[in-house]
C-alpha cells in the first residue's frame, strides 16, 4: 500500500490546472462561485472548450474520441473542474447513454450519437421516473407498441432534469405488460421534437425550473431507435447507474462548496470580526471539511477497486449528499438572516440587482432548499440504505 | 397550572382557525404574497379578530391579554402561515410601545394600533452587526428642535407596510429609540421579498428630523425595552413555528398512508414510520419548549427571562429545521416543488433560526447570562 499520489498523478494534476487557468472563461468561473444560474449556452460553450483541446470525453475510451484516463485521472479533472469554478459536464449523454449504447447500442447508434454528445449537438435527458413510479421505478407505465416498422410510445415521464433543452430521451418503456415489473421493460431513444412530445417545467423550491413533466402522446421511434433488445432495459438501465460511481458521491461540488463556505466565513463580518473566528461557526466548517476527506478517500478507494463496488456505491451516493446538504446548511448560516430576502431572479448572473445583502446571501438559502433533492434522487437515502443492508445481511 | 383553554380562548383561536382556512388558503396566499404590497384586506381580518389589540393594554384601547393567549393565538397563525405583520408589529413593535414611558407616542400609536390604523415595525439590524441589538453605525444627533438621524438599518420585517419605523441608534455613546413616521423626509424604503413569502426593508436615514417627544426611550431603558420586545417576538415565532410544525407533521402523516411505492402505502415502511415519530417528537418538544418561554415572559427577572427564551428559540428552530426537511424527504420529489404546500411550510420553518438571532447567537446569549 502506497497512499502518495504517484509522480505521474501529481503531474496530471498539475496538467488540469493549468488548463483550467488558461482556458476556463471568467464569467462562467464567477457564476459559479455566486451560485448563478448556468445556461443552456453555458454549457455549450464549457463542453467545446473541452472538445477543442480533446477532453471533451473525459471517461470515455480513446476510439470514441475520449480521453482514455484512469479512474483516478477522471476523479482528479473532476475535482479540480469543480474547485476552478468550471460547469459540470451535462452527464446525460456522456455519463449515462453514451456508456450504454458503447455496450449495447448498434453500430449505426454508436455513429449517429456518439460524436455528436461530447460539444452538446445533441442534448441528452433520461426519461425514467414518472408520477406513479419514482423510488420503485420498475413498476413505470409508459407503453411502447410495436406497429409496423416503429414504436408507438405513450405515457408520461417526470422530473426528466433539462428536458426543455433536450433534443433526444433514452426512455424506459413497457414493451410488454404481461411480464413482471423489471421484465417488460425497453430502452427507446426518442426524438423530442416530434407532434405528441410535451414539455413542462416542473417549479422547484428555490424557484428556478430545471426538471420537468413530459408528455408522451402517440411518439413515434423507428424500431431502430430500441437500444439493445426488446424487454432488456432494465438491464442496461441498472448497468447505466453503476457506471459512473465516482460521479455519484459530487465530490468535486463538495470540494467547490467547501471552498466558498471558508471564503463566506472569512468575508462576514459580526461586530468588527470574521465570522471564522466564531468557533460555534468554525467548528462546522472543520468537521465538514474532515468529512470531505473521507468521503474523498472513500471513493478514490472505490474507483481504483475495479471490482463489483457492492454496497459501497450507496454509500457514497448517502454520505455525498448528506455532504452536500450539510455544505448548502452551513453556508446558509454563515449567511444569517442577510439569506432571508429572496427573488429568484436574483439568481441570474445578468440581473441589474442582486438584493439587499452581499451578492452570496440569496444563494445561501436557495441551495439550502435546492439541495435536499440531493437525498432524494437517484434512488433516496432510504432505499440506498435498504440496498445496503440487503447486501450485508445477504437477503 | 391550566392547560386547557379559557372560554375567550377558545373563541377567539376557533374564530381565527376558520378565518386562516377561508382566507389563507394556499392559493389566496400566493396571490396575495405576489401582489408584493401589504394587502389591506387581510390585514383588517386580523385586525377585526382582536389581533392588533391583542397586546396593547386596555387604557389604550386593546385587550392587555397574556403571553399565553399570545401563544394560542400565534400558533394558529403559524398553522396557515400567515406573513403579515403580526409578529413584527402586533408583538415586538406593540410591546416595545407599552412598556414605555412615553404616554403622548403610546396614546398615539398604542391606539391607532389597536384600531388597525397602523401598522408598526422595528428597524435594529445593521450592516455587518448579524444579530446583535446594539446598534453600531445608526446615530443620532442633538439638533435645535430635537434630533437628528443619518444611518442605515436592514433586513426591516414588513418595513415597506409599516407606517412607523421604531429606529433604534446611537446617542451620546448610549442607545436610544426614536419613533420615525414612515412618511418623515429623508427615510427612503427599499422594500424586497422574502424566500418564504414576507417583505423585508433596506431604510435609509439621511438626515432625518425628529422632535424630542419622538424619542422612546435612551440609556439602560432602551436597551431593556428592545430585548423585552425581541423576547416577545421570538417567543411568538417559536409559537409560529409549532402550529406550522404540527399541521405539517399531520398532513405529511396524510400524504404517507396515501401515497404507494412497491405495492403498498409509505406509511407501511417502518423507516418512514420512524421519521414520522420523529416528527411528531420533535413538534411536542417544541411546542413544550414555547410553553416554558411563554411563562418566562412573566418573569420579573430580565435575565433569567432572556435566557429561558433563548433555550426555546434554540430548541424550537432544530425542531423546526428537522419537521422542514423530514415533511420534504417523505414527500419525495413532489416534496421539491414549489406546487405542494409542503415546499411553504418548509421554507417557513427554516426562517424559525435565522430571524430574531440564530443558534449561534441565543447559545453565546445564553452563555453570556449563566455568567452573568
């Protein structure tokens, strides 16, 4: 056992730093760290940078024009992404059909979309949940039949993320209603900008809208459009969600918050002194910075361990969003009641106004609601823990 | 000791729970939030139910009831989370005036109060100062009629719909309080929403002229009135709290036996049974907690009532922070959106820490009193 990061680690590191400081534009760094809204033009922009200097696919392999890094390599671009300010890489259709169709897709998916995912050609969003089936997402209803020379799809998905902005679904549908739940299930790539396909941005706590309701009415899909084989979408879906383990735990948005919780500490002032020198404030922010470390180490050892992650995927799916919260829950304090006026249009990097206080409050009580999401999808914390104890115990 | 309600109790909190259900319906509370003004309207309702008057004593035309009645009354507000002005003006601004000795302000406001003529707020904090009630960089001068006061006071609960400001400022290197008419020149408001639905106000004084019988109070006086009336406020939003805690805990008890995963009912889950009881634990230990701040209130020593308020609002708002986020997990996605009430009730509750000095600020409190 060598816990030091090696010499070619180190240098990586080193690598992806200095890219961040040459080409990370400073509005979209300054965003960031206002917790300003990105937008859609935003993102297009970050995932051509990375294109044009050939990361645009940082856990892809070298013959889908990825960059080929280790486990370890993606974790460190992610963490120090995150720490520069950079936005998040849209994981739609890089983290999750992008890998499936690697696996399972035809050769004409694989050319058709694969390219066209790294610079946001097409955008991507995942259409699993609906308003009946959200933890227990095998018992979904949306019918795909099989008319002809292509599927006719009706139903209606919910909570799709960015689903206003997306050009193609990777949908779960029922092909076949006589099999059990996870049985009849069928992954189907849908063109969302067909007659039938409804978008409606679903308001969230914090006033801004990036999940929505969507409509299926009478969609079509050539049969070409079925990912892998008829009633096998369970089985990719569960393969999707394995995927990205590192991703799951938001290491680097840990890191990112962390960082701006220490600098909102320091800048608050309470009769003449920082608010970091308040040890009721400093002890919070020292004991979520060694949870960082931990959770941190936790899923490096996880990445590096190519083996069946087992119950550790769930823990860090928990652990990372009860960081994440306790992050969002400490920055609102550090914030007091200077974070109770609130407009959601405050959020938007080119409002003239940013209320009363200094510039950070408003976020600070935004992405304390926005967060408890965090614990709820991709599976809640409960049933992350239930699959936790079905492993260990050996039920 | 009685916990039953008295008769008059009764009346009044069953009036006033059929008054929050008709009026104070989420959706009539949305518009009216969106309309950004306080709504006149709404406000008379209260006003008609004897909430205006409800602390002002009876010489000047109010009711002179009890921090329990206070209590009663402020619980039934919190359970349909109404965000006028009660807390700011018919508590701390009211109590702050009759405890003063002022008599011509007193008659003025006290009655005008009581009658729903006016609304009151109290202008304390400051740029930079968090909570602390001592103001740093508001001040006020002795001119030839009066006095005069330049500064700054933020985070103004209802500033915008009062039409006094309760301005506390330094004087001679002491406190002092001054009544300022909203209307007075030279006070600007910059009114602004807050996340759960109020208004907050940025007031700017810039030389602001006041005669000598707009002065509350100065000295030891004023800084014994404003913590009387902070402790008021805080424990009325600690009653706030629990009525909004215990109508959530019950329709998230609701939602749970309705809602279905897996073939069968949330409530079914014991993990989600637990954090149900959890709930329900956390409301009654809040809500004994405001019992025990209520009966300070009456305490003659100012120390030990302080203290004692400090407990509650440090007890009720982690109670409070716990409800929020248990009532939004169980109710999964739907929890965060902004189309259930759930949503409401939750940002409501994460106010309970942040307003009228946080944990941090009623732990130091606390600590500084036991020296003391």
């Amino acid at each position: 056992m060598d816990l030091t990061w090696t010499a070619e680690e180190r240098a990586f590191r080193k690598e992806v730093q200095d890219f961040l400081k040459a080409k990370l534009p400073a509005d979209l760094r300054a965003k960031a760290f206002a917790h300003h809204r990105v937008t859609r033009e935003d993102f297009v922009r970050w995932h051509g940078i990375l294109t044009d200097y050939g990361w645009g696919a940082p856990s892809w392999p070298k013959e889908y024009g990825g960059t080929g890094w280790s486990p370890l390599e993606r974790l460190i671009f992610e963490i120090e992404s995150f720490k520069a300010g950079a936005p998040r890489l849209i994981p739609f259709g890089l983290s999750m059909i992008g890998p499936v169709l690697m696996k399972y897709g035809s050769q004409a998916q694989k050319d058709r979309f694969l390219p066209r995912m790294l610079r946001l050609e097409d955008w991507w969003c995942q259409g699993y949940s609906e308003p009946g089936s959200g933890s227990d997402l095998a018992s979904l209803k949306t019918r795909a039949e099989r008319v002809g020379d292509r599927y006719i799809i009706n139903g209606q998905k919910t909570w799709t993320t960015m689903a206003h902005f997306a050009d193609w679904m990777f949908c779960l549908t029922r092909t076949d209603t006589g099999a059990k739940a996870q049985r009849g299930i069928s992954m189907i790539l849908i063109d969302m900008k067909q007659p039938g396909v409804t978008v409606r941005p679903i308001k969230t706590l914090d006033g801004g809208a990036d999940v929505n309701e969507v409509w299926l009415e009478n969609v079509e899909a050539p049969l070409e459009n079925l990912v892998g084989e008829e009633n096998q979408g369970w089985t990719y879906a569960k393969y999707l969600l394995g995927h990205e383990r590192g991703g799951i735990a938001g290491i680097g948005h840990c890191h990112r918050e962390l960082a701006i919780l220490k600098s909102l500490a320091d800048r608050t002032m309470a009769s003449g002194e920082s608010l970091s020198l308040s040890s009721r404030v400093r002890d919070g922010i020292n004991r979520a910075e060694g949870q960082l470390l931990a959770l941190e180490m936790m899923v490096l050892r996880v990445a590096a361990d190519q083996t069946d992650p087992g119950p550790k995927a769930s823990i860090l799916k928990i652990r990372g969003s009860e960081l994440q919260m306790e992050l969002a829950r400490l920055q609102m304090q550090v914030a007091g009641a200077d974070a109770w006026p609130y407009d959601p249009e405050w959020m938007f990097a080119d409002a003239s106004y940013h209320g009363p206080s200094p510039e950070y409050s408003p976020a600070a009580a935004a992405a304390y609601f926005d967060m408890r999401k965090t614990a709820i999808y991709g599976g809640t914390n409960e049933v992350q823990k239930g699959i936790i104890a079905k492993q260990i115990i050996g039920v | 000791m009685d916990f039953e309600y008295s008769q008059e109790q009764r009346m009044l909190t069953d009036s006033l729970r059929r008054l929050v259900e008709d009026n104070w319906s989420r959706p009539k509370r949305r518009e009216r939030q969106g309309a950004g003004v306080l709504n006149l309207n709404a406000w008379s309702s209260l006003v008609e139910l004897g909430i205006g008057g409800l602390l002002v004593p009876e010489e000047f035309g109010g009711f002179g009831e009890t921090p329990a009645t206070m209590l009663a009354v402020h619980q039934e507000l919190g359970r349909g989370l109404v965000s006028e002005p009660v807390i700011s003006s018919a508590v701390i601004a009211v109590t702050l005036l009759a405890n003063c000795q002022n008599q011509a302000l007193k008659q003025q406001w006290l009655t005008a109060h009581a009658e729903g003529d006016a609304v009151l707020a109290v202008a304390w904090q400051e740029q930079g100062e968090r909570d602390a009630q001592r103001p740093l960089c508001t001040r006020a001068t002795v001119s030839k009629d009066g006095y005069s006061l330049e500064g700054r006071k933020i985070l103004v609960w209802h500033g915008a719909g009062a039409q006094a400001l309760i301005v506390s400022a330094v004087l001679d290197g002491e406190v002092a309080l001054f009544l300022v008419p909203a209307d007075t020149q030279g006070v600007s408001v910059q009114d602004h929403p807050t996340f759960d639905g109020a208004r907050a106000a940025t007031i700017s004084l810039k030389g602001v002229q006041l005669t000598k019988t707009q002065l509350i109070a100065s000295g030891v006086a004023a800084e014994q009135l404003l913590t009387l009336a902070l402790d008021h406020g805080i424990v009325a939003l600690c009653a706030h709290a629990c009525g909004a805690m215990a109508y959530l805990t019950d329709s998230t008890i609701q939602y749970s036996k309705t809602r279905k995963q897996f073939g069968q009912p949330l409530a079914a889950f014991q993990v989600l049974q637990h954090r149900l009881g959890d709930m329900l634990i956390q409301s009654e230990m809040g809500l004994s907690m405001t019992y025990v701040a209520t009966n300070a209130l009456g305490e003659p020593d100012a120390a030990k009532r302080s203290r004692l308020v400090s407990m509650a609002k440090v007890e009720v708002a982690a109670a409070a922070r716990l409800v929020g986020e248990m009532s939004v997990q169980l109710h999964g996605g739907m929890g965060m959106t902004d189309e259930l009430e759930v949503g409401d009730y939750f940002k409501r509750l994460t106010y309970t820490d942040m307003l009228l000095g946080d944990t941090n600020f009623h732990l130091q409190r606390m600590q500084d009193l036991n020296a003391a």
